[in-house]
C-alpha cells in the first residue's frame, strides 16, 4: 500500500505545472497571445513555488521558462517585426531582469533608439563578459578580471553592472576604485543616469523597491532604500586615504588601477600599487563572501591583475578573461555594428604604429617582460617569399602537448644552405585527434622528408598515429622519436642564437587569416618568451630550440668541385 504525504502531492501538483507551461510554450510556435498566457503561468508559478533566491526550488524552473518564452518571442520578432512579439519579449526580459544580468542590461535601453544603445550592438562580444560577471553575482566565484583593449566598452557593461548590484543588494556597500579621480567621476555620474526615474533607463522599473535615490557629488557617494553610515555606491581613488571613510560588503570594483605606461615601466611603482590594494583596498572588504571586479587594460605583467592571476593559480573562486583586439585569425573581434569599435583594418594600423610589447600589452591582453626577452621580434630575421629552387630538404620537429594548458608546436622548415625558412607550423591546444590531422595534413601539403617528434610523455603514440595517417594517404616523411633529457630552459637558451642566426620567419603581414592562426600563436610565444619574467606558454621556443638541434645533426655536407692542386 502506497501511502502518499501532503509533501508528495504538492511535488506532483507542481511538476503538473511545470509540464503545462512546458507543452504551452512548446505549442505556441512563436504566437504572441500563447506566449504571454505561458508568461502569466510562470509569474504564478514562481509566486506559489519560488523562494526570493534564484535557483531555490522552483525559482530555477520559471527562470527557465520564461528565457524560453523570451528567446520564442525574440525569433518572431527578428522574424515578423510583430509589435505583440516585442511586448511579450520585452515582458520576460523584465520578468528575467532582476535575477539574470544579460536580460537586465537587455531590458534596460528597452526605451531608447537602437543605434544609441550601449550593450545590444555589443552583445554578441560582451555577453561573454556578462555570463562571467552573472557567476561572479551568484557567487560561483569571488574575484573576475576582465582584461580588454581599451575604448570597447568594458568600463559601461561594469557600471550596469553596479546597478544591478546596488538594485539587488541596496542594503550593502559596492566600493569602486581607480587610479582617476576624473575617471571615477565618469563612473558615478553614468551611474546617476542609470539610477534616475526620470531618464532614459527602466532601471526603476527592474527594483521598484529599491527605495529613493541620495547622492553626494563631492564624496562621489549614492545610497539607495535606508539612510546607512556607508553608501550603497562608493568610489575612492586608490592613492585616497580610505581606513574607516569607506567599506565594501557586496563588491571592490578595481578598474584601471594603473595610470599608463610610465608607472608600468617601474616595477618599484608596481610594487607600491601591489601593497595599495593588498594592505589597503582588501581591508576595505568587510564579511567572508564579499566579491571582487578587475577590469583592466593590460600594461605590465606585474600589475595587480598579473599577480593575482599568479596567486590565485587555477583556483576555481577566480576567473579571468582575457579578450584580445585581434582573434586567432587576426581579425578584430570588436567591430561593432553602427560605426563602433575597431575594424581589422583600423587594429592593423594602430599595431603597425605601436612597439610589440605595448601591443600585445594593451591591445591583445597579453602584457610581457619587456627586459630579457630571449626573441625580440626586431632581431627575428624575416622573409616574404621562398628563395628559387629547390630547398635542400624539408624538415620538421614537433614538440607534443602533454598536459593542462600545453600547446603542440610543429616548425616546418625549409632549409637552403645554411638558412632554414620556417615556412609553416602547426600550434594548437585543442582536441587530441584534430591535432594528430592537422600535424599529418602539414607535413605531406610540404612533402616532408623527415620529422622528429619529443617522444616524451604522449609524443610517441602521436608520431605513431601521424605516421600512420601519412603512410595511409601514401606520403613518404619518415617519422621519427626522440627523447629529450636536457632541461628545458637551459636547451633553449643554447640554442637561441643558431635560430637567430639562422632561422627566417613570415614577415607579420604575410600570415594574415585563418590558414595561418597556428603560426601566428607560435610566433607570439616565441617572441614573448622572457629569461627574467613569468612565461605561460614555452611550447613554441621549445621547438624551435629543437628544431635548432636538428638541423645541425640533419645537416649534409656540401661538395664542392675544386681545380686540382698537382
């Protein structure tokens, strides 16, 4: 005998909602009026079932469906232009706003021009961003850096974020931090302008019951709901006196901490601005949960974002985004729709003006030890097109990835005399089997004669299956294995001057596209590589340090025709 308790019948009852909202949604095929019936069953729904925190019983649910119901309303609006689509899209998005980051910033230019709005010409890059900052909320992790170029609009999407924080949690202090007192100005007035019930935004209509807003210019302070001895809305410069002015209890926003490349260039100033954040702006954090914002322009490995990353290692409370200017196959990735952005040709103009490490610093995310670079990219020796005839042989190396973020590095050089031209190369991280294609692929497209492959850890099972894939489609490199016992470091420090000496790369211009993504990631680590700073990444001199060693083994003595002496 089965015997049912009331606990039971309230599950049942609400799975029976849950499948009639399901099999509604599903049956309306994009119609506005059932769209909006399953709308109104949701907002019943998580009256009876949900809990004020998202995720909690039946919260997750209707959180669910109503993105459902938004996504079914926003393909037959791009579809129709049906203005009862644009209400009911419009109508989750407010639903969806309060707890989900990407629908508030959505919902909130819900009132002005398309062309004027900051995050939907934007969206398709930045919701990365917000699906990040959305965890950060939900306290999947307790620190983001978001390392972008500049002018993209990272410092708008943060203040959005702000104000869904302050519209969420007005009870608590939100501390913002930066190096311009004129910066954070920018800060707190967009800030006001979002906050206003008068303005463009629909931010009061996301938290109706966020109480009245109070802000103090002179102090750069706003507080929301309840007069409170710290404001919702703090912001300080990070030079500022702070003991007992200023307090963070929901989140340190730090964005742009460093003035620009003069403080960048002394590490003593770094130093200084490490200590100001970790002995200064941390004490501000008051509670064991309290999150953490970087967002940044990169100027120094040594800045407060590089330490942290440092320090925090791959630790899952922290997350760091890094979004370059220019994508693996060199085109931008911020050419926004209306004239924003940057276009592939506006980037490549600004590198071709610009030193590399300030580039790859500032525009690519990728900041290096500008002292003790081992590969200077102005003494790299560079080629636009192959010498005439045939190369004495073509020859390859491959540095096989081992584990967790290692690259697969395979230089193919062609070697003429005492030069070698480095006339492709694979470098990926990717899927194993994409790989092992890729390298087998590169090495019969250049008739290979022969190829060396590391055979520690995995190295000889992928020369294994190369070979393999090369006998299969009748190509005749002969694939060989070699372990390697000296230390890394040391081999290729050795080996850097017969590769400068002897060694010739694609001119920057040459290898422009998708085809040529894995030998621009090659020549990025090559020419990043640093004997006195932290490098993420020494795939690439590593196999250029063994392909160096190559070489002079592979070598053939020339013979030559001389008059006879007697």
């Amino acid at each position: 005998m089965t015997v049912h308790t009331d606990g039971d019948e309230k599950r049942e009852e609400q799975a029976k909602k849950e499948r009639e909202i399901l099999l509604l949604t599903d049956r309306s095929g994009g119609d506005p009026p059932m769209l909006r019936d399953a709308l109104t069953l949701i907002r019943a729904y998580a009256g009876e079932y949900g809990r004020t925190e998202e995720g909690a019983d039946g919260k997750g649910f209707a959180l669910s469906a109503a993105d459902g119901v938004r996504k079914r309303a926003a393909a037959r609006l791009l579809e129709t232009g049906d203005p009862a689509a644009k209400t009911v899209y419009y109508k989750a998005l407010h639903f969806l706003a309060p707890y989900d980051f990407d629908a508030y910033c959505l919902f909130l230019e819900k009132d002005r021009e398309v062309e004027r709005q900051f995050y939907l010409p934007r969206r398709k890059k930045l919701k990365r961003v917000a699906d990040a900052l959305g965890r950060l909320a939900r306290g999947e992790t307790e620190l983001l850096a978001v390392s972008m170029p500049p002018g993209v609009g990272k410092t708008t999407l943060a203040v959005f974020f702000l104000t869904w924080l302050a519209g969420k949690e007005p009870e608590k202090q939100i501390l913002g931090v930066s190096h311009s007192a004129e910066f954070l100005r920018g800060i707190y007035d967009e800030c006001l302008r979002i906050l206003s019930p008068e303005g463009e935004y629909a931010w009061k209509e996301v938290f109706p019951a966020a109480g009245p807003v109070r802000a103090n210019a002179r102090s750069l302070r706003i507080d929301l709901g309840k007069e409170k001895r710290f404001e919702t809305l703090e912001f300080t410069g990070v030079d500022a006196n702070n003991a007992g002015k200023v307090r963070a209890t929901s989140l340190l926003y730090c964005d742009d901490l460093v003035s620009g490349i003069e403080q960048a260039l002394s590490l003593e100033r770094m130093d200084k601005l490490w200590q100001q954040y970790a002995a200064d702006l941390r004490q501000r954090k008051q509670g064991n949960r309290v999150r953490e914002l970087h967002i940044a322009t990169r100027w120094s490995i040594h800045d407060v974002i590089g330490r942290l990353e440092e320090f925090c290692g791959e630790s899952g409370e922290a997350e760091f985004l890094s979004l370059p200017a220019l994508n693996r196959e060199g085109e931008s990735d911020f050419d926004y729709p209306f004239g924003l952005g940057y276009s592939t040709e506006t980037l490549r103009r600004q590198k071709a003006v610009m030193d590399e490490a300030s580039w790859r610093a500032i525009y690519q995310g990728e900041p290096v030890e500008r002292e003790g670079l081992l590969y200077p990219p102005d003494r790299l020796r560079r080629f636009r097109e192959l010498p005439p005839g045939e190369p004495d042989a073509v020859i390859a190396v491959c540095d096989t990835k081992s584990t967790g973020s290692d690259y697969c590095v395979m230089p193919v050089a062609y070697l003429y005399g005492e030069d070698a031209y480095i006339a492709d190369a694979v470098c990926r991280d990717d899927d194993p089997l994409a790989v092992e294609s890729a390298l087998a692929e590169t090495l019969l497209l250049h008739d290979t004669a022969r190829a060396r492959f590391e055979s520690n850890a995995a190295g000889w099972r992928i020369a294994e299956a190369v070979a393999d894939r090369i006998q299969a489609r009748g190509g005749r490199c002969a694939v060989e294995t070699k372990w390697t016992s000296a230390n890394k470091e040391t081999k290729i420090q050795v080996e850097q001057p017969w590769v400068l000496a002897h060694c010739l790369f694609w001119e920057d211009d040459a290898i422009r596209g998708s085809r040529w993504a894995g030998y621009r990631e090659m020549m990025r680590q090559l020419t990043g590589y640093s004997l006195t700073g932290r490098n993420r990444h020494d795939d690439a001199p590593d196999a250029m340090a063994q392909l160096s060693a190559y070489v002079r083994e592979f070598r053939i003595p020339r013979a030559s025709i001389v008059k006879r002496p007697f």
